[in-house]
C-alpha cells in the first residue's frame, strides 16, 4: 500500500519537545513517507529537536529567528541548496509573553503587542514568501496551528486571540494569493492540548479539564489525530481545499455553552 506522502519533502517549523504538536505532526508525516526538514530557534532547543529529527532519519536542521530576515534568507537559501524544491512547510510559530496570558487583556503593552503579532502571525507571510519559489512549478501545501480563542473569548488567551485571528485571516488571504500557482494554505485549530506552549497560558489545566469534559467527544485533541489531519491536508486527498481551519478539538468548537451536567 502507498503511503500518502511518499516522495514528498518538507519544512517543519516549531518542534520544542516530543510533545508539541508540530512533532506529533512531524511523525505522522514522517509515518506516510514524507521526507522532512526542521528549523529550531537557539541551541536549547536545538539539542532537544536533534535527537528527535535522527529518529525518523533527518538530519537537516537549520537555526531561524523568525524575526530576523536575514535569518529567514540563510534558512531558505540553505534549504533550495539541499532540496531545490518543497512540497510542504508546517508553521508551528507562536510567542507572547507568559506574563501577560493572565490577568486582563486591557494590560496588553504596545511592545509585547508588536512582538506577538510579528512572530504569531506575519511570519507565516514570510515562511509563503521564501516558500513560494520552491513551490511555484509544483504547487505545494502551507500548513499553520490556529486556536478557537481566535474567534471566542478564552480566559488568558488575552493577545494571542488577536494574533491567532490574524494568522487565520492571513492564511485565507495567502490561500487566494498563491491559489493560482496550485499552492494550499490551511489552519488547524486543536483544542487545548499539554504542550510547553499551552503550559504558558494562564489557567491551562482547568482549561483543559473544563474543554475535556464538554466537548461532543468528551476528550480533547490527540497529537495523532492533529498529526492525521496535517497528511491529509498535504497529501493528494487535499489537493481541493485551501483557505480552510479545521477543527481537531473533540467538537467543542460547536457548542454555545457547557453540557447541561456542567452548567
């Protein structure tokens, strides 16, 4: 039986640790033949990913600050040297300060505002830029993680909420950009799940109880089930959906208020 991503190669962005999504999609990737890359920002975490990449055999690792362009231009031109071509990246990119996913959103400061929204969200407009010449003969997929505080008020969530709507608009506008050059661009959106990143926010274990117990499923998103959906959209059986943010939460994203043994 072939496997879905057999062939394919591409750019993972944003591992920290054995579990943080973009590695649960790593492996699933990995899993379905997919031929992969990754990028890491300091060597902190550069020694944790290193070991991590060797297990399903890569050893293509490069050190980008996406905040930095000249970071972005070395990563990119490093990678057209070794591939000459991509057929995925997964932008697993997020940051705000932890000290300010409490409290109240009315505190955001200016600066921790620019920061969040630099790094959350226009980097993925500068992951599609470096991206696109290595996609425009082929076409290709960018994948990106979104969450429901997007759109819904979520306690802490505070200026990620505001970073993770731009993202989603973002990934609708670069869907339309690059649409004509067979180039997808779609958002997941999991629940709330423990990683190093959701551990930041404010209130995560009672979020993630109140979440686990109310959802449709009653359970929240797996790395498997993120991971399964992240092949699907880079495989062949996506090849007709872009603009998209498919929701890997158990459900909960439907629901208006708590289940009624909750309330």
């Amino acid at each position: 039986m072939n496997r879905q991503l057999e062939g394919k190669r591409g750019l993972v962005m944003g591992v920290a640790n054995e579990r943080s999504i973009a590695w649960g999609i790593a492996k699933s990737m990995s899993n379905e033949g997919a031929e992969l890359a990754f990028t890491y920002q300091g060597e902190a975490f550069g020694s944790r990913l290193e070991p991590l990449a060797s297990s399903i055999g890569s050893n293509l690792l490069f050190e980008l600050d996406v905040a930095d362009d000249s970071s972005f231009e070395n990563t990119f031109v490093s990678l057209s040297e070794h591939w000459g071509a991509l057929d995925f990246v997964v932008h697993a990119i997020a940051y705000s300060d932890k000290n300010e996913l409490t409290g109240r959103f009315l505190n955001t400061s200016r600066e921790n505002f620019k920061n969040t929204l630099d790094i959350s969200s226009y980097s993925l407009i500068e992951v599609a830029r470096r991206a696109y010449p290595l996609m425009m003969d082929k076409g290709g997929t960018i994948l990106t993680l979104t969450y429901q505080g997007s759109n819904r008020v979520t306690p802490f969530y505070n200026v990620m909420g505001v970073a993770k709507a731009a993202l989603e608009a973002t990934t609708r506008y670069l869907a339309n950009d690059l649409g004509p050059s067979g180039i997808r661009v779609n958002a997941i959106s999991p629940g709330p799940m423990r990683t190093l990143a959701g551990a930041a926010i404010g209130g995560a274990r009672r979020t993630f109880k109140h979440t686990e117990i109310n959802a449709p499923l009653r359970s929240n998103a797996t790395l498997e089930a993120v991971g399964g959906t992240a092949v699907y959209l880079a495989s062949d059986a996506g090849s007709c959906t872009t603009g998209e943010v498919i929701y890997v939460d158990g459900g909960y994203h439907v629901l208006g208020m708590p289940q009624a043994d909750n309330v």
